[in-house]
C-alpha cells in the first residue's frame, strides 16, 4: 500500500488555507487511499523565538483540529514529531549527505531569515538545516507520497535529493518520495494581500481566516476582502489576483470550477456574500467536533501517544539500517561496562 506522510507546523493558529489547502483532502482521501501518517512537526516551531507555552497550547490545538477536520486515528497515525526520536537521529545523518549550498537556495530560509533580520533578530542555525529535519520527517517513514502546497514542494524535491544521494553513496536505504498537491485552493492567499499565502504564523490581521474564528468575524473577513480594479468578475490569477483568490476559496467549498463560477455574478457583493456563507458551512462541522474534542482531553492524549507509538515502530527499522549504512556501530555490538577489562587489571 501506497505510504503517505504530511505534517503541520504548530506556529499559529490554524487557517482556511491549511484545512483547504491540505486538511480536508487528508480526512476524505488520503487515510482512506494509503497507509497514512499525519505529524505535529514540533520540533520545526523551535527555528524562530517562540514561547515555549505556546509551542505546547498550539500543538494540542493544532491536534485537536486534525481529529475534527475527519481524521481518524483507526485509519491513519496522528503524532506528535517530538515524541518519536527517530525523527532527530536521522536529521543529523541526513546532514552528513546535504551541503551548504542546498540548504542557502531554500526559498522559504531567504524569505524568514530576511523577516529576522528586519526585525532586528537574529538568524538561528535550525533556520538554515530544518529543511534536512524535513526530509528526515518523510524518509523515516518509507514515504511514498507527500501531500503538500505548492510552497513545500522544493522541501519534497530536496528529501528526494538526499535519499537518492544517500542510496548511491551508502546502498540502497530510503524509498524517494514525491510530492502531490490538490488542483484547485493549494495555496489560499492572504485577503488582504492576494500576493502572500494565508500563513498561520501572521498571529492578526483581517486577511486571515482562521479555523476557530466565529462566523460573524469570518463574514466580516471575507467581505472587506481585497479585489481588484473593474467590475467584471473574471478569473485571471495574473491580473486580477484578489478576484481570483475569492473565486478559488468558492469552488473549493462547493465543488466547483472559478472559471465558471466568475460567469455567475455580475459584481463583487454578490460573490463575497456567496463565498463567506460558503466559509462558515465548511467551518461549521470542524468547530462543532474541536468543540467536543476539547471537552475530552483524555481522548486526545491517548491518541497521540497511540500513534507515537505507532510511528516509533515504522521509523526505526529504516534508521537504524541508516545508522549501519552510513558506518556507525551498532549498539548491539558495544561491550557492556561490566565486561570491560580495566587497563590496569592483573594479567
């Protein structure tokens, strides 16, 4: 069977873009099609300051919407990546294969090590190599297929470029993935700002809807979305950028086409009334399930130790053939401390 591996980064409070973008295909297609595995990439969240709190506050919640956008813990494994050792171990081999100059053509290292660096901060080192933890995340696994927006594409080609390059230096060791994304609302843009994704990590800011926002402020963000000059309501990403956002978040509510939704309104009133009520019906069952999720507590620890467990069983085996394949000694042939004969001891 077909083995998929995705994982959400807990920076943020989770958006229309994550769910529509990667969320609800994972709970209607890819855990019934594939031997699935879905991780809260914690350990990611530790690249830029952060608060330690509210890394553990947005890992539970980041979890907790998993489960109630449709996951299920029978069909698929949902884990924290903190809570599997596996994950670091590799890291560090796979940074033994990667170079410098891999790690520098990052699109994504330039644009938040630029943000730091306005900001007055400074560039932490994980910045630059967590993209190998990435590739560490799907290879441990024997991933086959990694669902992800059009943004983490190269991240996917670069696990494909160490696995390839570890399997011709050390033998063969890792399956190389590929990467696979929806074709309509892959990457969800800013309504306020058409030109930039609806990111997680942007904590304010009227262009972003997130999950656990109440209907009332999801119709007030969608209406004070940004279009742009004219009218006519036509779907052109290129020249007409906020229209065309509006028009890809409607289709992929309700199932339909922008291109031929354009050709059913007239203006822009219309159309943002349409694609806010569309929103919040989409939303609606998510934040009724988060809503009895929250009330047990004890459900969702049970799951993520469950799938931790789970996953530590798949990740090992490829690791630790890792381990042997690069030159390290297997621990099972280190004599034991009390089997050591001292320096010094009578002959």
């Amino acid at each position: 069977m077909t083995r998929v591996f995705s994982g959400i980064k807990p920076t943020g409070h989770l958006t229309l873009g994550n769910y529509l973008g990667a969320m609800r295909r994972w709970a209607t297609a890819d855990q019934y099609r594939a031997d699935a595995l879905f991780c809260i990439v914690d350990l990611h969240a530790l690249t830029v300051d952060h608060d330690p709190a509210r890394v553990r506050r947005l890992s539970r919640q980041a979890a907790t919407l998993l489960l109630a956008s449709g996951l299920d813990p029978e069909r698929c494994t949902v884990f924290v990546q903190s809570h599997v050792d596996e994950h670091a171990r590799l890291s560090y081999l796979l940074e033994c294969v990667a170079t410098d100059g891999e790690m520098r053509r990052m699109i994504q290292y330039k644009e938040k090590a630029a943000r730091e660096q306005r900001r007055g901060g400074s560039v932490r080192l994980s910045l630059l190599t967590y993209p190998v933890l990435m590739a560490a995340d799907i290879l441990a696994y024997g991933t086959d297929e990694v669902p992800v927006g059009n943004d983490q594409t190269q991240h996917v080609e670069l696990a494909r470029d160490l696995a390839e390059r570890f399997n011709q230096r050390y033998g063969h060791t890792f399956v190389v993935p590929r990467a696979t994304s929806p074709s309509v609302a892959a990457r969800v843009m800013n309504l306020q700002d058409p030109a930039s994704k609806m990111g997680k990590s942007d904590d304010t800011g009227p262009g972003i809807v997130y999950l656990l926002d109440e209907p009332d402020v999801v119709r007030k963000k969608v209406m004070r979305a940004v279009t742009d000059s004219g009218s006519e309501v036509v779907y052109d990403r290129e020249s007409r950028p906020g229209l065309a956002n509006l028009l890809e978040i409607l289709a992929a509510c309700t199932g339909g086409e922008p291109a031929a939704l354009a050709g059913s309104y007239d203006g822009y009133g219309a159309l943002k009334r349409d694609t806010a009520d569309a929103v919040i019906e989409v939303l609606r069952p998510l934040r009724k399930r988060h809503q009895e999720l929250c009330a047990d507590p004890a459900h969702l620890e049970g799951v993520l130790r469950e799938g931790a467990e789970r996953a530590r069983g798949m990740a090992r085996p490829t690791v630790d053939a890792a381990y042997r394949a690069i030159g390290l000694l297997p621990a099972s042939e280190v004599v034991p401390a009390s089997e050591v004969v001292p320096l010094n001891a009578a002959r």
